[in-house]
C-alpha cells in the first residue's frame, strides 16, 4: 500500500505568524531545498502520486519555542521558496498524533514523521526527505537499510521500524534509509544540513551509476 502525498494526517494548531529565521538561517536551508529541486527529488510532476507535491526539507534550530523548520505543504512545484513557505514546529506529539506549527503557510504534510526521527535521535539535526524513484528501486544493490513495505510513513509503526534500525545499528555507517511502504520514499538526515545533502547526493550517483548498467 503506498499513502498518497500531501495528506496531512495529524492534527495541526497552526498560528500564522512569520517564523524567526535569521537571513543565514534561510539562505542555508534554501539552497540545499533549491539543490534538491533541481536534482528533480523535490517537486510536482503531473505524472507522479496524482500531481501532488513532493519532499520537503527540515533543520533543527535554536530559537526559544521552536524545535525545528519545515518547508511548507505544497510547495513542490515551485523552484525556490521564500521565507513565507518554510514553517516552524512548535510542539510535536507522536502518541496523540497533534502538531502546533507557526508560519505564514502550514508545514508539510510528512512533518510528523520529521519529529519522529528527530526525538529517535537527538545527534540528527536536518533531515531531507525525497522521493527519488533511482534511489528507491536500487535500495537492494545500494544496501540501503529499508522500513518494510507494509508500514506508511507518518505512523507510530514507522517511528518504530525507523528506531529499530538504528538499534540493529543499519545507520550507524549511513545518513540514508528508504521507507519500501511510500512510493520513492527516501530519507537523509545528518548532524547538519550540508552532511544530509551530501548523503543523498551520494547515494543519488551510486542510484544512477547502477541504472546505467542494469
Ligand atoms: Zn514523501
């Protein structure tokens, strides 16, 4: 079963207010989110998951009240966003399933699942999440560790499959893993933004050397 995108499944309380983001702040996380536009794993494609928007793009920052910021829902299909379309996370609960996010637009529809693999693992201080068909179909010859085909993204079942490889010690060596049950589903994260970028370009190469030959 693959979960169509753009969804939002929690529950949002959203305030609509400007996010405190220092221009440096912005400019960071914009570029690897333009970056990851023009590589085509962010974006809008009316051929893909029924023309919805596609990947989105976090960072921990050290604002007071703010935990982390998200580019916005349904932004894909444009090639630069503005401040206006990135989002602050304020609270996040997993168990029941609500979020209180602040901005100008509402934060991505997969932001839960960006809080979850946040409190996994406090070292991860960005997460960039594609939809990259190269990647995804060569998850096997990639060794990429997988959370299995039968759990949706967004859901208590994939913080748990994504915590259980990090206790198996599959992303001890690797910022990437792929989510078999969403489509294209693939995740990079790392200790900053540059580390998770590079991660995914890496395997993004490795994902198109294969193709090449296969
Ligand atoms: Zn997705």
């Amino acid at each position: 079963m693959h979960d169509p995108e753009g969804v939002i499944k929690y529950q949002l309380t959203h305030i609509e207010e400007p996010v405190p983001l220092s221009a440096t702040e912005f400019s960071q996380i914009n570029a690897w989110r333009t970056m990851a536009y023009q590589l085509g794993v962010i974006g809008q494609d009316s051929t893909r998951y029924g023309g919805l928007g596609f990947g989105n793009i976090s960072q921990i920052v050290t604002h007071k009240a703010i935990q982390f910021i998200i580019s916005g829902t349904q932004t894909g299909h444009e090639a630069s966003l503005s401040l206006a379309q990135y989002c602050g996370i304020l609270t996040a609960d997993i168990d029941r399933n609500t979020m209180t996010a602040q901005g100008l637009c509402k934060p991505s529809s997969e932001a839960l699942t960006h809080a979850m693999i946040y409190a996994i693992n406090p070292t991860i201080k960005a997460i960039i999440h594609v939809h990259s068909p190269e990647i995804w179909h060569a998850a096997q010859p990639l060794n990429l560790p997988c959370t299995a085909t039968d759990i949706p993204y967004g859901t208590p079942e994939m913080a748990l499959a994504v915590e259980q490889l990090f206790i198996d010690k599959q992303l001890a060596n690797t910022g990437t893993f792929a989510m078999l049950g969403h489509q294209d589903g693939i995740v990079s994260f790392g200790l900053t933004l540059e580390k998770a970028g590079i991660e995914l370009i890496k395997y993004l190469a490795a994902a198109r050397a294969i193709n090449a030959y296969s």
